[in-house]
C-alpha cells in the first residue's frame, strides 16, 4: 500500500485533507482514484500525441516549401501573385502553429487531473506514523515489516529500497532516532542489489551518522555495523533482541543512553505499557473465577425463549459481558453499506476539545440518526435495552467506525471525569463487532487484564459507572490496538444515566472522580 501513496506524492503534490490511510473504505477509494487519474493521464497522452502529429504536418511543408522559395527570398523576386500566396501562408501556418501551442484541449485536461483528490506529503506521512505505531505497539523489526511480514503472517507485499530510504527519511524528520537507523539499514542492504536512484546514499548515510551521534551508537559506515554498541539496561529488551538479531549485532554493550525515553512519552504509564503487552500477546492474562460463566440468557423477554442471547461474563467489577451472534450479516452490510460514502475522520476529546491528532484516535466514522433506518435501529435499540435493561430514549446515536492502516484508538474511558452532562454520564457502552480481525484490532482492558478480539456479530458490553453513586469505574479503561491487517468495522451505542432506574441522583453529583 505504501508504495501507491509515495507513487502519488509525486503526481498530487497538493493536500485536500483526506487522511487517505485511516480507513479500510478510504483505502479502497485509492483504486478508483488511481483507475481516473490513469485515465485521465492517458487521454492527455493521445491528444499530445495527436496535437504533435498535426503540428509535424504543418511544419514539415513550410520546411519543403522554404527550400523552394529561398531563391526568391534572397532576390526578393516576388510576383504580387507570389506575395499572395506567402502572406496567405504564413498567416494560415502560423495561425494553426500557435493555435496548437496554446494546447487548450491538453491543459484542459490538465486541470481535471489538479481537481481530482489528491495524495499529499502529509498523508505519506500519516501512513509512515502509522506504520511506525504497529512497529512500536507490536515491537516488529524494520527488516519483518519490509519483508511483508510479522511473526508467520503475511501482512503486506515487501517494500523495496525506495519505500526502506523513505521511512528513514521521515524518521529523521520526526526525530525517530532509533527508527533512523532500523529503516535505512533495509534500504541499504536493498540499495545494494540494483542501486536505484530514488536513494540518495549520501543523505542517506548522513541521515545514519546523525542518528548514531543522538543514540550512542556506533556506525562509522552504513556498510559495516558490527560495531554497534546498544544499551543493556533498555526498557525495551524485547524490541532491542529483535533488532540485534536482524542486524546481526554481536557486542552489545552499556554505552548507549536509554533511547526510548523519546520514543512515546506515554509508555512511562504503566497503563499504557500493559495496554501495549496485551495488544502484543493478544491474551487475556486474569484467573477465571465462579463467576466466569456462558450461558443462554432470556431477560424474561418471551420472544427470546426461542432465541435467547448468547452471554458470557467477563468482569464483575466492573460488569461487563460478550453476547454472540447477537447483530445479523444483513443488518451489518445494510450498516456499512450507509456509512461507506459518508465517513469523516473520528475526533478525540482531549481537555474538552475535538482534536484530531492520530496518535490518539485514527480511523473514519459516521453517526447515525434514529430516522435514518427506523426499522433497523428501533431492533437494535430493542436488544440494547433487553440485554442492559436501560432505555435507549436519551441514549446517544450509533456511531459506526471503521480503521485501516494502524487504526486504532489509544487508552480512554467512555465516561465523563469532569462531572455530568446535559443527560448525565455514559453509564452503559455497547460495542458491536461487525467484521472479523483474529490477529489483532483488539479491544484491551489493561486494567481487567482482558483481551477482546473482534468477532463478526458479538457486542461487548460495559459498566462504566458505579451504581451507588455514579462515580466513574477506572476498570473500564480500554483501547483498541492498531490495525495491522484486515478491515475492522465497529459499531457503538453509550446509554446516558437520564430516564434510567438508578439508586443515586446522578443531578446532585458536581463531580464524579475515578474510583
């Protein structure tokens, strides 16, 4: 994929502020994209072509004409019939001449081609941040991702040395030391195999000397890294071992500063860092109790005698569940259908403010009003309000999301810490799974120690609160992981704590702390 987006940086240089890579549904936008821009550069093509066949066929009789009329042209022994016949031509000739060089017809073109949506530097480097998200969060060597590959999946066609330099490139733009070093060795060995010129092995190399003086490590050439010296008391032992091990490194030693610190800030909490470990091994890590238990679940509905829900219990404390099978495949195409032309960038909240900062959040969304499909979403609304047994009347509208290349949203909670709303804080979250992602895209909760993976057709279910007086349970921190590959689609619906049964007045409540 990346290698289409470089290919348009050259082609669009100017941005339309499309994030192109934040969702699966944008992504495949860029065939349709790239089918209209071939087409459109292959009809300037032919009328280039025709344009400078009729150009030629004007000027090779002028030439055949000169060589007859030079005498005359030296005497200057016209007739008046012989003046005719010049002025006439040389206006006609001319006229045509300049006509086809104005190339109205082929600039016209031209300028469907500028209208069109383009890629731009920014969205490359969207992507590039992306993939270096899923580098970080997964701890995948630059030598298995240009390979196309993590542990024994195939995650993508492998990169070639222009693709490796890039990266580098914008790793050294972004201050990525480490990432520096672990990106242009791939181009270099790559580089070496038929030296392309989109690399520039001098800035290459100069991008490699610059990162080595900033990490403490040894490189006195790209060609030879056997002197690389990498620190022993890392916080990241597990990404250092990979590293060593795909560059061959035999001395490591103590002389390097602890260059992650600059990495991501945020993996200095330990919330993050256990939000990062679960999304790596993918494995819930929290001792089954009694209370861990499947079954069949009716919620005295008569209707679901016949087809009760399918319930599995995952916490207590706070409450959440699974519920299987519980949103249908058509329900789901007729979903994702509407919301695939009409999808903006998901925002983060971030001290009272939208933002759209990526590392946060990244993936496209749509909202979705009750009217929109009544039939549908009264069902679904329906099922909410059996399965929490709260009322979806002051509940907020679904909200479809969809993630494409390191989608993800980082560690947050649905509640409000900063007091209640105009209907309260969001008590309840129902988050249904409408795709299937086994290998990652989960739903973490490092607090719970608990790893949901993204099932077609099961909804997971969550306090957010406590139900004695509203304050916000901090079990219901969670994330999804990056999207490393496959298409995730999701859908969620927040219940408010107004119109619900509840012990507390959640009105009287100024400000509701995490507990």
């Amino acid at each position: 994929m990346l290698r289409y987006l470089v290919f348009f940086i050259f082609t669009c240089p100017l941005a339309n502020g499309i994030n192109w890579h934040s969702s699966q549904i944008i992504l495949r936008h860029l065939y349709n994209l790239q089918d209209e821009q071939f087409a459109l550069v292959k009809k300037y093509l032919e009328l280039e072509t025709e344009r400078l066949h009729e150009l030629e066929s004007l000027i090779i009789p002028i030439f055949d004409w000169y060589i007859d009329y030079a005498y005359m042209k030296r005497t200057l022994i016209l007739s008046q019939v012989d003046s005719l016949k010049l002025m006439s031509r040389v206006y006609n000739n001319l006229s045509k001449i300049k006509r086809l060089m104005n190339n109205t017809i082929s600039v016209n073109v031209i300028k469907q081609f500028d209208e069109q949506q383009e890629i731009s530097e920014f969205n490359v480097k969207s992507a590039y941040r992306s993939l270096r998200r899923i580098q970080k969060v997964y701890l995948i060597p630059a030598s298995d991702m240009a390979a196309g590959r993590y542990k024994d999946r195939i995650i993508g066609d492998p990169m070639d040395a222009c693709e490796c330099y890039i990266m580098s490139k914008y790793s050294f733009e972004e201050y990525d030391t480490y990432s520096v070093i672990d990106w242009a060795v791939q181009a270099y060995n790559k580089w070496l195999i038929d030296r392309p010129k989109c690399v520039d092995i001098d800035r290459l190399n100069y991008y490699t000397r610059s990162a080595s003086m900033a990490t403490g490590f040894s490189l006195e050439t790209l060609s030879d890294f056997s002197n690389l010296n990498l620190s022993e008391n890392t916080k990241h032992s597990a990404y250092f071992s990979l590293m060593a091990k795909a560059l061959n490194i035999r001395d490591i030693s103590a002389q390097s500063a602890d260059i992650y610190d600059t990495y991501d800030d945020y993996e200095q909490f330990n919330l993050v860092r256990r939000f990062h470990n679960l999304c790596r091994t993918g494995k819930s890590v929290r001792p089954l109790t009694c209370d861990s238990k499947c079954r069949y679940q009716t919620k005295n509905s008569p209707y679901r005698m016949l087809m009760p829900f399918k319930e599995e219990d995952i916490s207590s404390d706070p409450n959440v569940k699974l519920y299987h099978d519980i949103i249908y495949d058509e329900e789901i195409k007729t979903i994702t259908d509407m919301a695939s032309n009409d999808l903006s960038d998901a925002a983060y909240y971030l001290d009272g403010k939208v933002t759209l900062f990526d590392d946060r959040r990244l993936g496209q969304l749509k909202w979705f009003l009750e009217n929109s499909n009544p039939k549908l979403f009264g069902k679904l609304n329906e099922r909410i309000e059996c399965i929490t047994e709260y009322s979806t009347k002051t509940a907020e509208g679904f909200q479809t999301v969809n993630y494409g290349l390191g989608g993800h949203f980082t560690v947050h909670l649905d509640a409000f810490i900063d007091g209640p709303k105009l209907n309260g804080n969001r008590l309840v979250t129902t988050l249904f799974y409408m795709t299937d992602v086994p290998d990652d895209g989960y739903t973490v909760f490092p607090n719970l120690n608990y790893v949901a993976h993204c099932r077609k057709g099961t909804a997971l279910v969550f306090t957010n609160l406590y139900l004695n007086n509203g304050s916000v349970n901090s079990g219901t921190y969670h994330g999804g992981c990056p999207v490393i590959k496959g298409n995730k689609w999701i859908m969620t619906k927040v219940v408010f704590e107004e119109g619900q049964p509840l012990t507390y007045n959640w009105r009287d409540n100024k400000i509701i702390n995490v507990v």
